[in-house]
C-alpha cells in the first residue's frame, strides 16, 4: 500500500467525525459517547498502546487552548457549550487529532 493510501487510511476517521459533528451538533452527550466509543475502539485495536497516552495528552492540552479561547481570549464561542464554555465532546476531538496526527506522521516520515 502506498504513502498516499495509508495517509487517506488514517485521514478517514477525522472526515467521519466531521460528518457525525453535522448530524449529531445538537446533543453533546450524544456526539461525547459516540466520539468516545469509536476513538477508544479505534486506539483499542491498533497495534501502539502507547496512544492512550496520547490521547489523554490530548485531550488535555485540547481542553486548556478551548477554554482559554472562549474564557480568557474570547476569540471563540460555542451554541451549546457544557463545561468551560466548551462542549464535552471537544476536548475528544482533540485526543484523536493528536493520535491520528502521530500516525500520519509515521507514515509520512521517510518522504
């Protein structure tokens, strides 16, 4: 398989998201268990254990640039937020951006 199939591979799950983002927007709860339960499935059946760590990692780095954006700097806000002025779903979105960004990068390494 290709660099350019396996990069599209790991870009899948993030175009996925953004298509259940448009259905799902109206409830966060919804949207939170959904992301949770298909990030942890995806991070779950991938051979590095490790992104857990990066998840988590992401998850918390994702929650602090949020809430500073729309606490502190105020250069964002959300319709429906439920914690920091964020939706709880956000700071997911962000956990598996770190890991699919790992793994992109992995693929991308030796171009």
């Amino acid at each position: 398989m290709n660099k350019f199939s396996k990069v599209f591979i790991e870009t899948l799950p993030i175009l996925f998201g953004i298509l259940l983002s448009y259905l799902f927007w109206q409830n966060n709860v919804l949207l939170f268990i959904i992301y949770l339960v298909l990030t942890l499935g995806l991070i779950y059946f991938h051979k590095d254990k490790t992104e857990f760590a990066i998840f988590t990692y992401g998850i918390l780095i994702g929650a602090i640039v949020e809430v500073i954006g729309t606490q502190i700097s105020g250069y964002q806000s959300f319709v429906k937020p439920d914690f920091g002025g964020i939706p709880m779903w956000l700071p997911i979105v962000w956990g598996y951006g770190f890991v699919a960004m790992k793994r992109i990068g992995f693929v991308l390494k030796d171009l």
